[in-house]
C-alpha cells in the first residue's frame, strides 16, 4: 500500500490572508501537507473552494493518496442510477482536488496526473451512456435489446479523441469523444429506430456529464470531431463512418486518429472499427505530402485565433500559440504519418512515446526528440497550473502581472523567473519545429553553364497526368529548378532530360512522389541516375513510385538480409493482413522493394552481376515459401486440409540453381503427397487429384494474377512430367516413377538444378533424398551425351542469337555452357546445382580437363554479367548504340571493360572459344569416341 502524498515542493500562496486561513483547516496535517493546502488555497480560488468542501475526505485521502482515488472509482461504478449526476460530480470534484495537490506538491510525475484524469473520464463516460442505454432498454426504445445488452451498451462506441485517447487529459479539459453504433447489432428494418434511440442515449449521457448543477460539472464534452458534423447526428452508425473516412477523410482527421481509442461503452466494437479504419489512418507509402496538409492546419490556426506575430508571454496561448504544445504535438503526428504505415512501431498515441518512437527509428534526431520531450512536459505543468486557478477551460498565460503572479506562485517560483522560463522554452520549440514544416528558402541551384535544354520537352510536362493536379504542378514548379540543376551536371543532359521526360510521362500521380523528393532531396541524385542509365528500372519507378519509400527506410544500403530473414519479415507482414486478397496485394508491394533495391545495388556497383543473380534468386525463393501457406490457408477454407503431407514446390531451372536475373520468370513443379488419401474434408470437398490441381492453380495465380500491385513473377510449368500434356500438379509416386522410368535425358539433366524452396518438411526432405540419389546413378554415357548433341542442335535451331549482345541465346553463350554444365553433372553424379559445380562434373567425368572447364567458367561469367546487367537496362535485349551513354558506362563497369568495343571483341572471342570446346565435348556423343 502507497503512505502518505511524498510532498518535495510546495506553492506560495498569492494570498497569504486565504492561505493562512486555510493553513490548519484540515485536522491531523502535518506541516509540509498544511503549508501544501495553505500554498494552493491562497494561489487558487477554485482548488480553496474544494478543499473547503471535501476537508473532511481529503484529510484522509492525503495519507492514502492511491487508495482514495480508487475507493472514488468504486464507489462511482456503485452508484444508482438516480444519484448518477450529484454522485460522479462529487468524484470529479476529489479527483480534481487530490490529482491538483499531487501535481502540485511534486508527488506525481505529469504522466499519472493526466492518467488519472483520463481513467475517471473514460469510467465516467462509460457509467453516464450505460445508464441511459439501460433506460431505453427498459422503455423498449431499443428493439431487439434486452438485459445483457447493457453491458456492451447495445453496441454504442465511444472513441476517445485527443487527450483523452492518448491519456493526456489536462486539468481542465474538455473530453473529445466521437460516439458511433455497430449498426449490426439490429434488425436492418430497425435501422432507423436504434439510430433515433443510440441519438438520444448521447445527448442524454453528454448532458448527465457536462451540465452544470449546483455540484458542478464532470466534463464538458465535445462531439465536433465526428465526420462533418454540421449535418450529421451525433452518434451515427459505424458503417456510415467508415464510409466517409475511406471517400472524404482528410488528413487533419489522420492525424486526430492517431490518439483514438475506445474508452467506454462496448470496447470490442470500438477496436474493430479503428481496425476498419486503419488503412484510411497508416497509409502503406511514406506519406511526405501530410507535411504541407499539416503547415496549412497550423496557418489555418493562426490566422483564426491570432496566434501569429512575434511572442510576447502574456496573453500567449501556451496550446495553440507559436512554440507552443500543439506545435509539438504536430510535429510528432506528422511524422508518425508520413511513416506510420510502414512501421508499426511509430502508432503510439501519447506525444512523448511517439517522440521517443520516432527517436529510435531515426525519424527525429535524438537530442531533438529529448528536447521537445522536455518542453512537452513543461508547457503541460504550466497549461495545468494557468486551469488550475479558476477552473476555466483556457490555456492562456494571463494578461495582468497578478495573473502571472498567480501562476507563478502554483509552481513555487517567481514571475519573472516564469516569463524568461516560458520565453526560451516558446523559442525554442519554434526553432525546431517551424524548419520542419515551413523551411525557408532553398539555396539557388548552381547556374547552369552551356546548357540549353530543349523547352519542347520542357513546355509539354504540365499535360502530363503527375501535373494536372494543381497541388502536384505547385510542388512540381518548387523542385524544378534543382531538377534541371542536377540534369545540367550528367555527362549528356539532353539524353538525361529525354529520360525524366519518359518517367515523368509514365507518372500517374505526382503529389506524393514530388512531396517525397522535396522532402529528401538526396532522391533526386539517384532518379537522375536511374533514368539516365536503365529505362527498365526508370519504367518501372514510373509504374511504382512508392518503392522510394524503401530508399528513405534506413537499410537500403545496408547489406543483404539473406533469404531466411527476408522470408520472416515477408511472413510476418503477411500474418497481419486480415483478408487474402490484401496479403497478396502486400506481397507485391513488399517484393518490389527489394526487387527495386537489388537494382539500383547493382546499378551504382556495389554489387555485382552474380551477387545481384543470388540475391533475386533468394526473393524469389523467399517470396513463394511466403506466399505458400496463405494460399494454402486460402484454398483450406473452401475445399478443407491439404489431404496427406501437403506439396511442395520444386524450383527448376535458374531459380532451382539460386541465380535468376531481374526479369526472369519461375520455373517451378509442383509436388504433392496424399498418402493415399481419396478426397479433402471441408465445406466443398475435392477429390484428391482435382484438389491438387485447383490448389496449383490457385498458387500460380497468386504469383502471377496482375492485382492493383501488378504481378510477382511469371510462372512456367512447362519443366513438370510430361510437359504440358502432364498434369499441372505431380504426385510424390508419379514424380518418382516418371524419373526412373519414363523421363528423358533432358529432363535428368534439368534435374541437376533442381531445389526444393517451399513445402512440407517432411516431403521437401524425401524430395532432395530422391534427387541426391537419382543422380549417383551410373549413366549410359553415350546415350546421355548423343542426346546431348541432339539437344544442342535442336536449341540452335529454335533460338538463334540475336546478336552478339544477346548473351542467353547460341553457340558458346549461356544456355549452351549451362548445357554441358548439366551434363557434367548428370554423368559425375554432382549434387550442387551451380554451373560452376557442373563444369567441375564435367572434369570428373573426363569431358574436360581443369584448363577447359576454367575457360567455360569465365566464359558463362561473362555471358551472365552481360546478360544481367542487360536485362536491368531495358527488359530485353540491347543494342549498345541505343542505351545512351549512362547505360554503356553500367554496361562497361559492370563487366570490367573500359570501353563498350573492347567488351563487344571479348564476347566474340568468349563465344567462339565456348562453342569450339563445347562443340569437341558433343562430338563424342556422335561418333562414339572418349576423348
């Protein structure tokens, strides 16, 4: 049990005669709790009224300060609903008295002072509604309603807004509240009369609370916040509410819920509806444009309450004016949500914990956040001690030096002591926080020296749809100069503008994209670079601006997380969307990210082709080994469990070999184990093959279905049993069956690439034990390698090169090294999938000697380096006199060649000598001969 109210500081008096008059007026004090009342009595002619009327309570309540104020909560929850009114205004009126003296005498921090009022607030409100929902239950205003109903208040809501929602209520608050109904509750054809009775319940609760008697008031209440409240009721259905905050929600409504939370009536109600509202809330992108909404909310304030001008401390509304605690609490909720939707870690309600938030995640420089921390809490005790004197609803420091005096004494200091406090403390929090939203003019970019760029372009950039809108041609026209700055400065500014041109362009919305680059300059370097070097990756930042949002998280540069992590952040993300069709449209936005990020790595060097090939290979991987169990959940609900160990899903090709490059497609079997069972048990049961197929179906559709996110992956079954005459899902006994007795050649050797990377664990396992196996088997040598020969003629025939820049298709390139690679590994019995591994096979075999096989190895390096830096330039193949000069430079750099000619001799040279050993290899199989 807590003792005795630990007083370490006490007020003077203003009036010593009062203070002095009420020194020993409580009996049993001892002196630090009577120089306590004397200070407060004689400074507060509101708090001297309390304490003349609950002496006799608080002199007991002084030595058990805790105890008293839940004995107040008790006997409130107790009261009969006659005595409702006089009995939760005698609470009030301790609650006040005893959090004041706490706050006052130092005992209590500033977070339980507010907390406490806002716990008897939100038990208020729930007590006052409760009663009246009872009473219109029991005149059958409710239809459908009976007894039990009272405990969830038949689905009324009340939100707490503001201060209340964050447990910040001050001493003199008003309580914001936004009062809803779970319209579900009724009858539809009831509609109209529960809305009419919920209506009155909240009038009648609301004047129970706020009207004044002659025991006062408890709170006066606010209902302003709800949507457009000039014509609508004052509890309004839920629906109704979601539906305006998804069509008409404005960015100050955001903001105002960032603090909300269910206080009272049916709390469960209240929870689902914010989760209803989250996405209006936590945008899913960096929210960079609730900086301008946020600037014009604050002019908007102090235009209206003449707030502006130069500080002067009296008169200064220490809530709305400049440096003042709005100014704070701005700041923190804009930050929360430009990047609240990202990180769930950043939605904290109470300012202070949303500063300390953002401080951790390097949204708000540490000192920073202290400081304004700081301040928070000292305008707050001031706000309180100006609330305290009379009661009044202000948040004013008083005009006359009495006032001030007054003031002065609450918090044991002196006037001037309290002006030059207030004088740094407003300065100070206006310096840090004005910079944010309104910075002052940018440095004039550099002029541009001999650079005329072509105004045909320039002029036709307004029609353009990121322009249309007035807002985004406003911040546009602001970030165009440092735009063609920085184009000035690129090797060749025209062919860089031609670029921005096309992204721009392709822009279908501007507002946030620009709002993001003028609040991150630094991004507009790396645009420059994008569009000036890759039209693939330029296409796709027009399609999908929002990836930037990755760029300003942090870690886009740290190192690479590795598959593992990267499938727990995806599955974690996942496990949090409510319904599948957001988990898929997640997973798009997710895997652009780090597809995007994986890009500009290897654009900018700092990986290079064969780690940028791992790296999409292990998204890839990590993308379907997510994606897998909620399809999986998906299918489970219509057609019930997966019948036996599930499927698993077999990576072929690239993707099984953990190099693909930016534009690869997934080469992908699907393998299943029902042991023996016939069909599924569930809702719409299939039988066990048809259920397989469905299910394959469903999961290449969650990969590849174009969605509002676009699309994962492209998807190719084609590898399966029997090809596309085959079944699109493969039973564990067929797939083993099919490759011992009925494959071809070309099918083992797709199999020494083979990797299992998503499934049941169980059958993943006996899937790599069959594989590890198979392979060790001896082969027909012979017949392996006049397949082979065979192969390689057919692929020549189907797939000429398109060029020497087309390093995938022809003699001596990619698939003809991958070829006798596979080989290699087929007769060696090699179980690593690599290329690298494979040509090793091909030495074991006696294919190749070590010489030979180190030749092929450099040579499919080069093909890949070229073939996936390519494929990050346009999407396709390229021609090295159209990739401008950007993209020759990647081009060069990425290969290690110093000019495009000199990388253009080494390919020929690279494919000749590749397709003559290869070539020497592939005779043995036509002439019978071992070399």
């Amino acid at each position: 049990m807590s003792g005795p109210l630990n007083i370490s500081r006490v007020p003077r008096a203003f009036d010593r005669s009062l203070g002095d008059e009420t020194r020993n007026l409580l009996s049993d004090a001892t002196p630090e709790q009577a120089e306590l009342i004397a200070g407060t009595a004689g400074s507060s002619p509101y708090l001297k009224g309390l304490i003349d009327r609950e002496r006799d309570w608080l002199a007991e309540a002084l030595n058990q300060p805790d105890q008293a104020l839940a004995q107040v909560m008790r006997a409130a929850e107790a009261l009969p609903p006659d005595q409702l009114k006089p009995g939760l205004r005698q609470a009030k009126r301790r609650f006040a008295l005893l959090t004041a003296l706490a706050d006052l005498a130092g005992a209590w921090a500033l977070e339980k002072v507010t907390a406490a009022l806002t716990d008897f607030g939100a038990l208020a409100a729930d007590l006052a509604a409760k009663a009246e929902i009872a009473a219109l239950i029991r005149r059958g205003k409710l239809p459908g309603m009976v007894e039990d109903d009272i405990q969830t208040a038949a689905g009324m809501i009340i939100l707490a807004m503001g201060k209340m929602g964050a447990h910040e209520l001050n001493y003199s608050s008003d309580i914001d509240l936004i009062v809803l109904f779970d319209e579900t509750r009724f009858d539809p054809d009831d509609f109209y009369e529960a809305r009419q009775g919920m209506v009155r319940a909240t009038r009648n609760f609301c004047a129970t609370l706020s009207d004044k008697t002659a025991d006062g008031y408890v709170f006066r209440t606010d209902l302003r916040l709800r949507p457009d409240p000039a014509v609508t009721p004052v509890c309004l259905a839920a629906e109704a509410a979601e539906r305006y905050y998804e069509s008409l929600g404005r960015t100050w409504e955001r903001a105002a819920y960032i603090k909300a939370r269910p206080c009272a009536a049916d709390i469960a109600a209240g929870e689902r509806f914010l989760e209803a509202i989250r996405p209006f809330v936590w945008r899913r992108h960096l929210d960079f444009a609730a900086i301008q909404d946020a600037h014009d909310m604050r002019l908007r304030i102090r235009e209206n309450k003449g707030t502006g001008g130069a500080l002067s401390v009296p008169g200064h509304d220490m809530k709305l004016g400049q440096g003042g605690i709005r100014e704070i609490e701005f700041f923190t909720q804009t930050r929360q949500l430009i990047a609240g939707g990202r990180d769930t870690d950043l939605r904290v309600r109470g300012t202070v914990p949303g500063l300390a938030a953002l401080a951790r995640k390097g949204w708000v420089p540490e000192d920073v956040a202290d400081k304004l921390a700081n301040h928070y809490r000292a305008h707050r005790e001031v706000e309180h001690r100006i609330q305290m004197v009379h009661d009044a609803q202000t948040h004013k420091v008083p005009q006359s030096a009495d006032g001030i005096e007054r003031v002065a004494c609450l918090m044991g200091i002196s006037s001037d002591d309290l002006v030059a406090d207030l004088t740094d403390r407003l300065t100070e929090v206006h310096a840090l926080t004005e910079g944010f939203f309104a910075p002052g003019p940018s440095p004039a970019p550099q002029p541009m020296q001999e650079v005329s760029f072509d105004q045909s372009i320039l002029a036709r950039w307004t029609t353009y749809p990121a322009l249309r809108s007035q807002r985004g041609a406003r911040i546009f026209e602001r970030l165009r100069p440092e735009l063609l700055s920085r184009l000035a400065k690129t090797a060749q500014p025209d062919e860089a503008l031609r670029a921005l041109d096309g992204f721009l362009a392709g822009l279908p919305a501007g507002v946030q994209l620009f709002s993001l680059f003028e609040a991150n300059p630094h991004l507009i370097d790396l645009l420059v670079d994008i569009v000036g070097t890759s039209h693939a990756l330029a296409a796709h930042l027009s399609r999908n601006a929002s990836v930037f949002d990755a760029v300003i998280g942090g870690s886009f540069f740290s190192d690479w997380p590795e598959q593992a992590a990267l499938q727990a952040e995806l599955s974690q993300a996942l496990a949090a969307e409510t319904d599948y069709e957001s988990q898929l449209d997640l997973a798009r936005r997710w895997c652009k990210e780090w597809h995007f990020r994986i890009g500009v790595h290897h654009l900018r060097g700092l990986i290079d082709g064969a780690q940028a090939g791992r790296q999409y290979a292990e998204l890839a991987q990590a993308v379907i080994a997510a994606i897998l169990p909620c399809v999986t959940e998906q299918f489970a609900a219509k057609h019930g469990p997966a019948p036996g160990r599930g499927a698993a899903v077999l990576g072929m090709g690239s993707l099984g070999a953990g190099r693909i490059n930016s534009q690869s497609d997934l080469d992908m079997i699907v393998i299943y184990d029902s042991l023996d069972q016939d069909m599924s048990d569930g809702p719409r049961p299939l039988a066990t093959r048809t259920y397989y197929a469905r299910f394959t179906q469903a999961l290449i559709t969650a990969l590849s279905a174009p969605m509002s996110q676009g699309r994962l992956y492209e998807v190719d079954m084609r590898l399966r049993p029997s090809g596309n005459q085959g079944p699109v899902a493969t039973s564990w006994a067929s797939f083993t069956n099919y490759q011992q007795n009925e494959a071809w050649v070309w099918e083992h050797l797709a199999l020494t690439r083979a990797h299992v990377v998503a499934g049941d664990p169980s059958l993943r396992s006996d899937i790599e034990a069959f594989r590890a196996e198979f392979l060790s088997r001896p082969r027909d040598r012979a017949k392996v390698l006049r397949e082979v020969a065979e192969m390689r003629t057919r692929l020549a025939a189907a797939k000429s090169p398109a060029g020497v820049w087309d390093a995938k298709n022809g003699p001596g390139r990619m698939m003809d090294i991958e070829l006798i690679a596979e080989t290699g590994a087929l007769l060696a019995g090699v179980t690593q999938r690599d290329v690298h591994a494979g040509l090793d096979g091909a030495v074991a075999a006696g294919l190749l000697n070590v010489a030979q096989a180190q030749t092929l190895k450099d040579c499919y390096d080069l093909c890949w380096s070229v073939q996936c830096a390519a494929r990050l330039l346009s999407g396709k193949g390229i021609e090295a006199d159209k990739i401008g000069e950007g993209g020759a430079a990647f081009l060069c750099r990425a290969t290690g060649f110093e000019q495009v000619q000199q990388l253009q001799s080494a390919l020929h040279d690279s494919y000749a000598v590749a397709a003559e050993l290869i070539g020497a290899v592939v005779e043995e199989g036509d002439d019978g001969t071992q070399r």
